[in-house]
C-alpha cells in the first residue's frame, strides 16, 4: 500500500455573489496572494453544486457513481464547466459594457442549453421551501449546468447586468450582484475586503495628518 495521498485543500466555498452564476464565476477566486478553485476535480465541482443547493444529494450520487463509470465523460464535464465558467466572468465583468462579452456569452449559453434536456419540476424541500429543479434527461454531465446557466439568463432578460460588479478590493476578483437599494455594494464582503480599504484609508489619513494639518472636511 503506498502512502497516502496529500489531502487536497478544500477550497471555501464562499456564497456572496447574490446570484448563483456570480458565486460559481467566484469558484476560481484570487484574494490576496490566495486563490482558490472549486472546480480542480469533478467531485470538487458536485461538492460546490450540492453546497450551492443547485444539486440534490440524490443526484449528486448518481453523477457520482457515473463518473466512476465513464471517468472521459466526467473529466470533459469539468472542462466544460471551467470554460463556460471563463466566458461568464467576462460577462460578469465587462458585460455591462462590451457587447461582445454578452454575445460572447448568449451563445454559449444557448450551447449548453440547446445539450441539455430534461424535465423540469418542482421539489418541496425538506424545510418546506419549493424549488424549481431541472432534471436531465439526455447528457446528465451538461446538464449539471443548467441552474447555472439560467440564473445567467435570468440576469440578462431581466436587465440585470448593471448591478453586476466586481469587488473593489485591488487584489480580489470576486463578482456580485449589487442587492442595495441605492446600488452603493462595493465590497465581496464587509468583514475582508470592505475592513482592508477601511484600514487602508485610516492608515493613509492618519500618515497625512502627520505631514500636513488635518483637513477639517473628511469625507468619512
Ligand atoms: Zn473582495
């Protein structure tokens, strides 16, 4: 028996992305010198689907189990997946603006959803909510996108593409849908990002006041 393989790092899934195509461009995330990709293996990627609640554990033993069996089918799953996930980043991040990056994007959802079919029902959860699932019934591998590629759709028939951002933090790529009424969100969350540039600002005022008198309007 050889040793024991190196434990492979759990990524953490972060869901801060307001929509689940934005969380799942944010499964390949830099912040800092730390980055992270939830889609390294194809367990990895049913892991983040299950976690995301766009696949029930059900399924996900299913996908499992057909993995094992047609392992090409998997592997060319996951490279699908890290493709379409490229093309929505720039849909996330220069959409707004390029319209090349939309069409760019349409058609490749249009790609998957044209691979995919299946019936579409409703579940009642086990907490009582309901939720609308797609199940497969051709290619269930593409079919794993389907939630992903409607909540991109959902953004872009609803107009939606505006209040897409990416954080303001310098080193963090991370994407969001901007929720806040006044449409003012600029951080992947408070707590990292938005408490760096907050003590970044109070280092620079406070280095300011030392050289120069103190300005008697700060904008804070
Ligand atoms: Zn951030």
């Amino acid at each position: 028996m050889s040793a024991s393989p190196l434990p492979i790092a759990r990524p953490p899934f972060a869901f801060i992305g307001e929509r689940l195509w934005l969380d799942f461009v944010n499964t390949d995330a830099t912040r800092g010198k730390v980055r992270t990709d939830a889609l390294l293996s194809f367990d990895s990627y049913l892991r983040w689907l299950e976690a995301a609640g766009a696949l029930d554990s059900e399924r996900a033993m299913t996908m499992r189990r057909r993995a094992l069996e047609q392992p090409a089918g998997a592997t060319a799953a996951l490279v699908e997946a890290r493709r379409t996930r490229a093309i929505l980043r720039q849909l996330a991040e220069r959409g707004f603006r390029a319209e090349r990056a939309r069409s760019d994007a349409v058609a490749e959802l249009n790609r998957i959803l044209g691979r995919s079919a299946g019936t579409r029902r409703l579940e009642i959860r086990r907490d009582g909510s309901i939720a609308r699932t797609f199940v497969p019934v051709g290619d269930a591998f593409t079919g794993l996108l389907i939630p992903i590629v409607e909540s991109a759709a959902d953004t872009l028939v609803l107009d939606e593409l505006p209040r897409v951002r990416r954080c303001a933090g310098s080193d963090c790529s991370r994407v969001f849908h901007d929720a806040t009424r006044n449409g003012a969100r600029r951080w992947c969350d408070m707590s990292g990002c938005g408490n760096r540039a907050k003590a970044a600002r109070h280092r620079a005022r406070t280095a300011g006041a030392r050289r120069e008198p103190v300005s008697s309007s700060d904008p804070d």
